[in-house]
C-alpha cells in the first residue's frame, strides 16, 4: 500500500508533486503543492539530520560494559 503525503500546514491530502527542488547538501527533493492551501512544501522525515549530527550518537560510559 502507497503512503499518501499529508500537507504539513493545512493536514489535507489534496497533494501533488510539483518538481525538485536543489540543496547543497541533500540533492534534489522532491516539491508538493497544497491544492486545499496553495502552498509549496518538502517532505522531511528527519533521517537526514539524525544521521549526520554527531551530538545524536549515544554517548555510554565504558563501565557499564564491563
């Protein structure tokens, strides 16, 4: 089964894909527009700054593994 993408201003799913939009860092990200508040917004899960921020590491003290 296909995820629907969910406007993350208006909560609607009247959504559709409108192009790419470039970063430096990230490539090309998929754009969509709101047909219910005729915005433009990217879908974002988060992945990419948990894995590149070294403060997301988990930090254990060596004691505990002895």
């Amino acid at each position: 089964m296909k995820e629907r993408i969910i406007c993350k201003l208006c909560k609607k799913k009247e959504v559709v894909k409108q192009g790419y939009r470039k970063t430096k860092n990230r490539g090309e990200l998929q754009k969509y527009y709101c047909k219910g508040c005729k915005k433009y917004f990217t879908f974002d899960d988060g992945s990419y700054r948990m894995r590149n921020n070294p403060n997301n590491f988990l930090k254990i003290p060596l004691q505990d593994f002895l």
